[in-house]
C-alpha cells in the first residue's frame, strides 16, 4: 500500500507537492503567476483601453506602440548587464516596482505625447524583465535543475496569461472609462505585488560583490549574436496565431469566426501540458541545436498546410486548419526548447542577465514586426506567402543547427586555451 501510495506521489505534477512552491526558486513561481494573471487581462484589453478609453485614433495608436517598442527592443543587453554588476533580483525589483507604477499612471493620460511617454516606460521595463528573471533563475539553480525552473516559469506565464484574459473579458464586456482605469490599476497592482514577491527569493551574488570588473562579453560572442538572429526568425511563429492567422481567415478562406479562438485555445492548452517534456530535451548544447532544425522543418511543414487552406470553405477547411494548427503547435514546443537550451547552454557562467537580455532583443524584434510582415505576406501573397515563410522558419532551423555546433568547438577552443569554472555543457 506504502508503495503504491508513493508511486501517486511521484507520478503527481510538480505543481501539486508543496516541495514545488517552497524551494528556493518557489517565490519566482509564486511572483511568475501574480504578474501573468495582470498581464493577460491587459494584453486583452490594452488596444481598446488606447482606443475607447485615453482617445487615441488608430493611426496614434499604432505610431506610440510601434515607437514604444523599438527603444524596448533595445533595452534588454543594458539592463541585464546592469544586472549582472548590481544583482539580477535587486534590479528585477526595480524594474518590476517602475513598470507598476508606470502602468497606473496611465489612468491619468490624456492625450497622445503622454501616452506614447509612459507607453514607452512600460514597454521598456517589461521587455528587459525576462531576461533578468532567468539570470536570478540561473543563478540559484544548476545543470538540468536550471532549464527546469526556465521551462516552469514559461508553463507558469501560460496559465497566468489564460487566466488574466477572462478578467480582461469582462472588461471588454462592460467597455467603459471606469472599467478601463480598474484595469490598469489591477495591472499595475500586479507588478507591484510581483516585486514584493522577489524580495522573498534569495540573493545573487553580483559582479560588484565577487569584485570582478569585465567589459561587456556578449557582443564579442559571435555565435551568440548569431543565435539571437535566427531565434528571432523562429520566433515570428508567435506572431503567426495571434496576427497573421486571423488576418488571414478573413481574407483567404471561410472559416468560421470562432476557429480562431479554439485554435488559440488548443495552442495554449498543449504548450502547458507539454513544454516541460520538450525542453528536458535542449539539456546540452549539442541536442538544444538538433531541436532547433526540428523546430524549423516543423513550422515550414505547418505553413504548407496553413497554405492548402486558400480559398477552402466548410469542414475541410476546419480540419486543415486543425491539422496545420497541430503541426505548428509541435513545431512551437521545439522552437521554445531549444531556444532556452541554447540561450542558457551558451551563456557565460558569470554573464546571464547581459546574454539573456541580448537574446531578448530578437525575440522582442520579431514580435514588433510580425503583424506588419505577417499581414504583407500572407494577406498580400497569399499561398506564396506562406511558403516564403516556412523557407524562412527551416532556413532559420538550419542556421541554429551550425551556430551550436561552431559554439561547441568555439568553446572547446577556450577551454583549452583558458580553462573557466563554468563550461558549456556540449
């Protein structure tokens, strides 16, 4: 009986033993759940807070964000070697406790150049949080313990995510000043409590207090840059359900209005139940690199199908969409493995939050173009379209494949000529 009882124990989710919540990273999960859950509900919202509530025309709307977002894109490698010298928790605080007060002020804006100025503040801040969120990550945790606690971060967001949008839901539903201003205030809130949060997980040692002063490692990392490239590539998959499919829907095919949110909803669904397993794969270098042609070959194969859908209409066009949604759902797991695999795996030991607030700038590249370049290639070209994209997903696939492979012998190199604490793992 003893045994059995043990079996249940070990075959239960993580999340469901108290041992998950009260190790050192716990808090980071407990703060994870809190900020996704006022994410979600904005992410929601956010346009028609801009639109219907502050007053702003669309053509305002889209110059403040795209503008926001450039300098935000940027500001990922300064913050995170600004971590990595004052701490990663102590700065991720900060950044949490600016980007909290940020967002409430903006239920006093009232006009264009205010908005786009405390626009720019939030986005600047929450594009540099990520980053240093890992660096605190790693450095409480090591070996495959690390990329664990990455990939339950990533789970954690999710579910948060899901859950803040049905708040954000009955915002929409009500649609009035009022309800805008409680949800900025509920999103603000929200990093605020996110920030109170870290202050319970243990501190990093800094550069600063290790006494060990260094000019910036990551731009002289070509391999590294290179990885951020074509991560970056990979990641405009992202964009692909939330702006180019729906655009596309509409203008290509007669889909039923509601496919896109079952897609959505399928999409998230299978990311939290699975990621883990997915990312346990990208434990070294090496097999982090193999994931990534996988992650490439799938999504070119998901736009073929997506492709086949042109001019469809009824079931067959459900089921195609299903089946390409499927394929580009086992094509995202890979694509999320092994960029955490690779990122982490070819990061300096002393150098997280500089490397991973770099490797955020691809990402965050990829997410300000893709409504604009998903539009013009599948609205505009239509099936073509999505075949220049999959050649540009296994292109990409490919050219991660060879930047681990010249990481590995770059750092085997090294090793070599100067032995390190810390080396990659190959």
């Amino acid at each position: 009986m003893a045994a059995v009882e043990e079996q249940g124990v070990r075959w239960r989710p993580g999340w469901t033993r108290r041992v998950f919540w009260q190790a050192p990273v716990g808090p980071i999960y407990v703060a994870t759940l809190v900020l996704s859950v006022g994410r979600g509900a904005w992410y929601a919202c956010w346009a028609l807070f801009f639109l219907r509530s502050v007053g702003l025309s669309p053509a305002e709307f889209g110059f403040g964000i795209t503008a926001a977002g450039v300098v935000g894109m940027v500001a990922g490698m300064p913050f995170g070697y600004l971590a990595d010298r004052l701490g990663p928790r102590e700065v991720l605080i900060v950044v949490a406790s600016v980007q909290g007060l940020a967002t409430m002020s903006l239920a006093l804006v009232g006009e264009f150049w205010s908005a786009m100025l405390v626009t720019t503040v939030v986005v600047t801040v929450e594009r540099a949080a990520p980053g240093i969120r890992i660096a605190v990550l790693s450095g409480l945790t090591s070996g495959a313990d690390r990329l664990k606690a990455i990939s339950n971060c990533h789970v954690i967001k999710e579910v948060g995510a899901v859950a803040g949008s049905l708040v954000g839901i009955v915002v929409l539903v009500i649609d009035s000043r009022a309800g805008y201003v409680a949800l900025v205030l509920f999103c603000g809130s929200a990093n605020l409590a996110f920030a109170l949060l870290m202050s319970r997980v243990p501190h990093v040692a800094s550069l600063r207090e290790r006494k060990v002063k260094r000019k910036v490692l990551v731009l002289r990392d070509r391999p590294f840059l290179v990885l951020t490239v074509l991560n970056g590539v990979l990641a405009l998959n992202w964009g692909l359900l939330d702006s180019g499919l729906p655009v596309w829907l509409t203008t290509h095919t007669q889909a039923p209005p509601w496919t896109m949110g079952v897609l959505l909803a399928f999409n998230g669904v299978v990311i939290v139940l699975l990621l883990n397993r997915f990312t346990r794969a990208a434990a070294t270098v090496r097999s982090a690199g193999r994931l990534s042609i996988l992650a490439g070959g799938t999504l070119a194969v998901s736009c073929l199908l997506f492709a086949t859908t042109d001019g469809r209409a009824g079931t067959v066009v459900i089921a195609l969409l299903f089946a390409a949604a499927a394929v580009h759902t086992l094509g995202e797991l890979f694509f999320v493995g092994s960029g955490y695999g690779l990122s982490v795996g070819m990061t300096r030991e002393e150098a997280h939050g500089e490397y991973q607030g770099m490797f955020g700038v691809g990402e965050g590249a990829a997410m300000m173009l893709a409504p604009g370049l998903l539009t013009a290639l599948l609205a505009g070209w239509g099936a073509p379209g999505w075949l220049l994209l999959g050649g540009l997903f296994l292109a990409a696939g490919a050219g991660l494949l060879l930047t681990s492979r010249w990481s590995i012998r770059l750092e085997r190199q090294r090793a070599t000529a100067e032995p390190r604490e810390l080396q990659v793992v190959a």
